[in-house]
C-alpha cells in the first residue's frame, strides 16, 4: 500500500501546524497542547486571524499554528490561501510536522482531506478524535490497519475530555526526532495530480478496510433530533429559547462577581484618593482613570459568560442546526445562506464579521451583507445593555434577561429588514445558496469554554485599559477645563415643583466645561429622545467605541451629586435629576437610549474596515448615515410613544 518514506530538511523550523475539516475538534485539542498560552494574530498580507501558541515537547517547546478549518486545500479562499502557501509551500522554512485531526466518526469525509495532506511530503501525526462517539454509535476502527494505509503514526484521543494528549505529544516527539515525511500510498503519488474521483475512492477503500460497522445509531440520533432544531417552526422557537436562557444565565451568574468588582473598584478609588494630595491630579486618577476604567469593568462577568455560553452552544453542534434555520429566514429578506457565518461573528464584533463576508463571491450579496452587520449586537454593546437592564430591573433576571433578548430580537430585525429593503433598491441580484455540514451532536468541551470565555475577557480588558483609559482621561479633561472662577450662590437654584421647593446642587465647574458646551449644543438635537446634555457628551464620545458610553457617564456623574466617589454609577443614574427636578432616567429615556445604541452605528474602527472590505469611503459613510437615521427614528418613536402612554 506504500512506499519508501523519504528524510526532510526542516532543520531550521520550529513550527507544528495543527489542520483539519470544520468541526472535528482542532480548536479543543489546540487549547488541549496549548494551554492558556496562546494568542491571536493577523497572518501578514492578510485580515486572516490565525491562532498560535507554545507546544511543550520533551526536547522543548515548538511553535504551534491552528490554521483555519477546511474541507479540501484547494477549497480555500483567497486570503486562506496567502496563509496556507506562506506555512505550508513555503520552501525555506515548511512546517517540522502537521497534527492532522481527523472525525472518527465521519472519516471517509476527513480522509479525502488527508489525502491532500499527505501528498504535502511533510511529516505528519494523526490525531483521530472523538474516537468515543463512534464506539458508542457502534463504529469500530482498526487502528493498526488505518495506519498502515495511511502511512503516518494513529492515536485515538478524546479531546474534550483530555484523553490521548500524552501518547500525541510522545508520537510528536518521536516524528520530529526521526524527520521523515510519510510513505505515501501508490494511489497518491503514482497519479502527479489525482482529481477528486480518485482520492474519494482512495479514502472509501481505506475506510471499508478499517472500520466496521455494528449496529450504528449515531446517525439515527442525529436524525431525530434535527427533526425539531431544524424544523421551520420548532427550530426557531428552540433558538429564541435558547437566546433566553443565555441571558437568563447571564443575570443570573454575574451578580456576585459584578458586586465584587464593583467594591474593589470604590474600595481602590478611595484608598487612591486618600493617598495623593487633593488637587487636579487626584481627580484625574479617581475621577478620570479609576472611574472611567471600572465603570466598564464592572460588565466584564456578563461578557464572560456569553461567551461561555457562546462556546458551549457551537461545541454541542447547535449553532450549525440554527445557521440552518436562519438561512430560511435570510433567503426571504435577500441575504444569502452564506451570511450567517458573518452574522454569527458579528455578534462578537462586527469588525471580524464585515471581514468574514470575504468568503460571499457575489459582490451585491457581500455589499447586502456588510451593510447590515453593524445592527447586530456585538459585544461592545454588552455593558450598555446591561446598565440599562439594571436601572429598569435591577430585582428580576427574568425581566433582564427578556430585555436582553429583545434588544438582541430587534437588532436581527432591523438588519434584516434593511438587508430587504436594499436587496429592492440599491442592491438587486440573484441570491447564492448555502452549503453547511451539520457536525454530529457531541458533549461540549468545558475547557474549551473557559478558554474562549478567558480569551474574549483579555481583549475586553486590554480594551479597556488602552482605548477606554485613553477616552477616559480626555472626558476628564473635558467635564473639568476650563475651571470656574469661584462658584457662587447663582448657580444654586430653588425650583417649586408641585409645591415643593428642589434645591440644585451648585454646578458650577461642570457647567464652564467643553464638555457641557459640546453637549448642550447637541441638547436641542437629542432632547426629543429623552435625553440630555450629559447623555449628549457619553454619545459623542462612545463613536470610537460604543461601550466607552458607560465609561463616560461613569465620569461625568461621578462628578456630580455629593461627591462620594465609591457611589457605583447606577445609583448615580437613578438620582440624576433634570433642571426640571423630574428623574432623567425614566422609563421611556431608558427604552429609547437601549433602542439607540441597538441601532447606532458608534464605532469607527467598523468604519475603516467598512472601506476597506469594499473599496470605497461612500459605502462606509452611507452606512453611518442610514444607521444613524434609523437609530435616532427609531428613538424617537420609542420614547414618545412611552410618553403618551403614561409610561415616561
């Protein structure tokens, strides 16, 4: 079945690349060799990102690259492509060895795969995963007759649950030290270029020889249960249920650490504050950084644990079954199959979604499908969601977590009904259908989880202490220059309200500021929406990113009121007062800002990649104008209808 196996000259790479199909398991058994030290990056000369990390060998540690999950190499697109010809044809530095992944309980599919691997001529292991799905389903492979048509070291592992690593790391070890490519089957280098029909018959042949079947009920399973996750009805209602308990979840969980962040914070502010000698640098650091920066942290857990989620729901198989009942939903407002790939990936960040909509080939359905991503509720979202839940329902996770899905409802609304309305207008054409394997139903890997979660919580962080901080010290800077001379007794002002003497608090050196100036040059422009001057300057501000929002109204009601900086922001929000006396955050100004920030554009990184992905500045400023419409529209019919029902 082989031939000869042949030495490589590798000498000068330490690099590992782990390949394989989508859904096999390479992102589980990457973190499984990895660990937490890993990271992501750009690959040079493209947006692609590309996982890498330290693998730990008996002879010392290798560089790990997890390239991206693909059913042929020749199926790649063309920023795949720069990525897979710079590591793997790369003749002056190939990579020492491939970990192939392979699905032991789709293999015909995974070997066709291998096959184009192994004609790389680099020396290869093959991690055979999930190897007990299919014992269970009553698939038995030999593994002794799979090597020996492959030509190339077999170890059956678990990756989930961390079974096989040590005999995969050993066999690893034992391959890079002997540095010889695999002896190819005769099939594989007999033909210079095998088309598709051979290298199917190829892998069929080697799978008839290796496995036997016994009474399967993998497939069975599978069957029955996409019955209901993939029906036009059940399988919507099972995803909007889904959707729910996530942020059931999230309300659930996030209290306790949110409380202890939310402490610490105060606690820290005040020691700070207590530390340095009073004067402008005292407030920078406790007003400015310490208050701007844990305003934003306090959301970190929220964050966390939606990503948790996130990563649990796509491990199990799920987000496969609901991309399928979407895809129905999409082709009847004019967006192709293939946009739920980028829509899922926009609701992390719509900068990697606008970038993913490379793989759509038509150009109106790409044009459509960028267009639209920025509605979707991305994770900078996330803390304005949750401040507002928390003013409106601080006692009831139910209630939050029915908002949260809400807000996540209207933003899948609204991007669909624009995609319909440009797809009649501006972007006519022929929509392209999808192809999507549905992967096997499986346990999520719970490490994996925690990883993602852990991964997406440090790019949340460092946002946090560069962007945030930045932003931060310049509303400072703002809300305090230029200084008022001295306050005086005019600016404290006696209101009679229902018979009622309000005294106001001086606000003297607020009301000098550029801040207040910029803001209430906006007030005319926002007040139909319920908003004021304040909230005019947190809106102005969070257009480099949108969660900076609750970073700016942490400063800029943090110097308000009584001066007790350990006050947390939310009880901040709920005493701030119109110069009216009445409460600024009421029920309808709550609904109307979270209906904004659902459907503002407020980020202009997404912007630049907007031009970018499609050539021209008008498509990027066209979309900040029919978001910003739409957003302030929107807005405005939320908070004077809630007005005019008594509920303002």
């Amino acid at each position: 079945m082989s031939t000869s196996s042949t030495n490589v000259s590798s000498e000068h790479s330490n690099r590992v690349v782990l390949v394989g199909n989508p859904n096999v398991g390479k992102t589980t058994l990457f973190n499984c060799l990895t660990g937490l030290r890993m990271k992501t990056a750009n690959f040079p000369g493209t947006t692609l990102d590309i996982l890498s990390g330290k693998l730990s060998l008996p002879s010392g540690e290798r560089d790990l690259l997890d390239l991206p999950g693909l059913y042929a190499l020749d199926s790649a697109n063309a920023e795949e492509r720069v990525a897979l010809d710079a590591i793997l044809n790369n003749d002056s530095e190939k990579p020492a060895l491939i970990i192939l992944i392979l699905d032991a309980t789709n293999l015909v599919r995974n070997l066709f795969f291998a096959a184009q691997v192994l004609r790389l001529g680099i020396p290869t292991v093959i991690a055979l995963n999930m190897v007990d799905l299919a014992k269970n389903s009553g698939v038995h492979i030999n593994y002794e007759s799979l090597e020996s048509h492959l030509s190339a070291p077999v170890i059956p592992l678990v990756a989930r649950k961390n079974t096989g690593i040590e005999q995969l790391i050993d066999r690893c070890e034992t391959v890079l030290s002997e540095n010889t490519a695999p002896a190819l089957p005769k099939l594989l280098v007999s033909t210079e270029n095998p088309d598709n029909n051979m290298l199917y018959t190829w892998a069929e042949s080697v799978y008839e020889s290796s496995v036997e079947h016994e009474n399967a009920t993998l497939g069975r399973k599978t069957e029955m249960a996409d019955k209901f996750f993939t029906h036009p009805i059940g399988g919507l209602l099972a995803f909007m249920s889904v959707l729910f308990v996530v942020f059931y979840l999230i309300f659930s969980f996030a209290g306790i650490p949110m409380d202890f962040i939310d402490g610490t914070m105060g606690s820290f502010g005040e020691w700070v504050g207590s530390k340095l000698p009073e004067g402008l640098f005292q407030q920078l650091i406790v007003d400015g950084v310490i208050a701007g920066v844990g305003g934003v942290l306090i959301f970190l857990p929220q964050i966390c644990i939606l990503f948790f989620c996130l990563s649990l729901l796509e491990d199990t198989g799920y987000l496969a079954r609901a991309a399928c009942v979407m895809d129905k939903h999409l082709r009847r407002v004019g967006l192709p199959g293939k946009a739920f790939v980028p829509m899922l990936a926009a609701h992390a960040c719509a900068i990697p979604g606008i970038m993913a909509a490379r793989t759509i080939e038509d150009r109106q359905d790409r044009l459509t499908t960028i267009m639209v991503l920025p509605l979707l509720t991305c994770s900078a979202r996330l803390p304005v969601y949750a401040m507002i839940t928390a003013l409106l329902f601080p006692a009831s996770a139910a209630k939050g977590a029915a908002l949260f899905t809400g807000a996540y409802l209207l933003g899948i609304i609204a991007a669909m009904g624009m995609a319909f309305l440009f797809r009649k207008t501006l972007l006519k054409g022929d929509m392209q259908p999808m192809m999507l394997e549905l992967p096997n139903y499986k346990v999520p890997s719970f490490k994996t989880a925690f990883l993602t979660a852990y991964e997406r919580g440090k790019i949340f962080v460092r946002k946090a202490g560069t962007v945030i901080l930045a932003i931060s010290i310049v509303l400072w800077a703002l809300m305090t220059f230029p200084q008022a001379p001295v306050p005086s007794e005019e600016f404290i002002q006696d209101i009679p309200i229902n018979g009622t003497q309000v005294v106001q608090q001086p606000q003297s050196e607020l009301s000098y500021s550029f801040a207040a100036k910029m803001g209430k040059g906006l007030e005319p422009i926002i007040e139909p929406l319920g908003f004021d001057w304040r909230i005019g300057v947190g809106i102005v501000a969070s257009f480099a990113a949108r969660e900076v929002v609750v970073s700016a109204l942490s400063v800029i009601f943090g110097v308000e009121g009584d001066g007790d900086d350990t006050s947390v922001l939310l009880d901040r929000l709920k005493e701030a007062k119109r110069p009216d006396g009445s409460p600024l955050f009421t029920f309808a100004s709550s609904c109307s800002l979270l209906v904004f920030y659902v459907l503002a554009m407020q980020c202009l990184p997404t912007q630049a990649v907007t031009k970018r992905e499609t050539g021209s500045w008008k498509w990027a400023i066209f979309q900040l104008g029919y978001m910003t419409v739409l957003a302030y529209t929107a807005s405005l019919v939320t908070y004077q209808t809630l007005v005019a029902l008594g509920m303002g």
